[in-house]
C-alpha cells in the first residue's frame, strides 16, 4: 500500500517538474540566443536524462563493475527513447490535431535528422564492442564515441546560435513581477528546482518499484531494462508533450533524440571504459530494439513529419515485444 501511494506521489511530482523545467528551459535558451534545435538537443535533453545516467555512475562508483544494473541501465533508455517515447510524440500530435491545426510534426529536419542519423552510427558499435569483449576495442570505441558526441554538440550550439532565440516563452513560473523579462537568477532558479524535482521523483519512482518488483521476484537486470528507464525517461516524454501541444516540434522532438545522443555515447563510452561491457542476450535485444526504432523515425521524418497511426503501432509493439523477449530470455 505504501509503495504504491509512493508511486502515485512520484508520478504527481514528475508532472509539475516537468511543467516547470520546460518552462524555465525555453528562457535559457532565449537569453543564450539558442534556436529551438539547440535547445531540445543539447539544453533539455542532457539535463533531464540526468536521472537515468546516474543509476550507472552509482553503480559504477560503488565497485559494482560487473554489476548487470550498470550495464542495464545504460543500454534500456536508447530502447526506450527510440520506440516508446517516439509513439507518445506521435500520439500527442494526433491528440491535440484541433489545437495544433494539424496532426503532421513539423520540426527542424535538418537537426533531428542529424541527430538520428549519428545514433543509428553509435548503437552498432556499441553492439560490436559488446559482443567482442576486447579492452582494446571498447577502449577505441569509447574515444570515438566520445570525440563524436563533442562535434556534434558543438555544431548544434553553432547551429543553434546562427539561428537566434525563438518567441518570448510564456511567464516564468519564479518571476514574481510577471510584467518584465525574469532575472537570469530566476531562470537559474527555476531550472535548478525543476530538476531536482525530477530527479527525487525518479529515485522514489524506482525505490517504489523496487520494492514491489522484489516482492514478486523480479530479476535485477529485468528491473533495470525495463523498470528504471521507464522512470527516469519519463522527464523527456513529459516535456515532449507539452512542447507539441504548443506546436513546438523542433523543441519536442529535439528533446527525446538529443537524449538518445548522449544516451548511446558518452554514456555508453562511460559503461566501455568502466565495466567488462559484456552485452547479454536481454542487453542486446534492447540495443538491437533501439536500431529498429532508431531506423523507422528516419523512414518517419522522410515523410515529412507525417507519423500516422501505423508509425505509433510499430514503435509501440517494438517496445513491447523488446520487453517480452527480454521478460522470456532473462
């Protein structure tokens, strides 16, 4: 009973930590002149991944190197992201048709494009380096995993800022005044608030399920494929759906494959220098999940942003099936 009041709680505090994140997130990068593309990639996305990149940092530090939780949590949030979190942003679209005009996506192609593309590079060499166990190899995988996350983010930012800031956002929750632009310590504020919000929602969202999952005898690495990414992702998903129902497309979709950026580099650079980064058979199913998913958002923004109904049905029975298969060979 407690747990799932526990439960209940976290969900209620992921929604106002998310409410206030994107509304403070959409300031900094008006007072940084950061375009929309900028913003949801860089800004958004490495801020609210925090929660599911701290599991395996946690484990890591705490000797647990060979720990399945490491391993698990950094490869469950690509399978998540790339399947289950682009079926939501579809959905939104088709929820709030009326208020939008329209059910079609419409953000920057070049930008999201980009970002696809370089995950689509990334997950098959994290597959190949996990399947091989070499430490020459992880090592040399992590060094070119890394130096790519550092190009690409810096060429968003140049990006970003040729592009300008876009519209005033509505009222800083932390402004009191209301009647002129908030101090960048109110921005600051907000944002440091927000994501402590999230943060602490997801730690009580996993703690929450723990529980009950070990009282039914849930393994370890199940819980953390399946269990912990739909926790601490669940920022990105929420923030993607406020942003498309306000038709801020670039800014939605940015969110969720800028975290999937971060999620498949440098986090995965992070798990092949500091654990034996040994891909198991639930482990590869995830990542080879995350390459489906990954290639049908490519074949989605090809149409021009029209993710009609068969879109979502693929990505949804993606993560679905991922799951089932990781519940049957785990």
């Amino acid at each position: 009973m407690v747990a799932g009041v526990l439960l209940v709680l976290s969900f209620a505090v992921t929604v106002a930590g998310a409410v206030l994140f994107t509304n403070a997130i959409e300031w900094a990068g008006l007072r940084l002149g950061l375009g929309h593309g900028a913003v949801g990639s860089v800004l958004a996305a490495v801020a609210t991944a925090m929660p599911e990149s701290l599991i395996p940092i946690v484990a890591i530090v705490q000797g647990k190197q060979d720990d399945p939780i490491a391993i698990g949590a950094i490869v469950g949030a690509p399978m998540l992201l790339a399947t289950l979190a682009m079926a939501v942003c579809g959905s939104a679209a088709l929820i709030y048709r009326a208020r939008r005009g329209s059910a079609r996506l419409r953000p920057d192609r070049g930008a999201i494009g980009r970002d696809l593309l370089v995950v689509m590079g990334a997950l098959p060499v994290a597959i190949v380096v996990g399947l091989s166990g070499a430490p020459w190899l992880r090592f040399g995988g992590a060094a070119v995993l890394v130096a790519g996350w550092a190009v690409l983010t810096w060429r968003t930012i140049v990006q970003g800022r040729q592009e300008g800031g876009g519209d005033e956002p509505a009222s800083l929750y932390f402004d009191t005044t209301k009647n002129d632009p908030p101090a960048n310590c109110q921005i600051l504020a907000q944002a440091v608030v927000s994501i402590g919000m999230l943060v602490g929602a997801a730690e009580l969202f996993v703690a929450s399920i723990e529980h009950l999952a070990h009282g039914l005898g849930v393994d370890a690495l199940m819980l953390t494929l399946v269990i912990a990414p739909l926790a601490t992702e669940l920022p990105e998903t929420l923030n993607s759906v406020l942003w498309i129902r306000q038709g801020k497309d670039t800014l939605a979709l940015g969110n969720v494959t800028g975290a999937m950026v971060l999620q498949t580099m440098p986090l995965v650079a992070f798990g092949m220098v500091f654990t034996d980064w040994q891909l198991t058979a639930p482990a590869l199913v995830a990542m080879l999940a995350a390459v489906a998913g990954t290639a049908l958002s490519l074949i989605a923004m090809h149409h021009s942003g029209r993710w009609p109904v068969p879109f979502i049905g693929c990505w949804t029975g993606l993560y679905l099936g991922g799951i089932a298969t990781i519940i049957a060979v785990t």
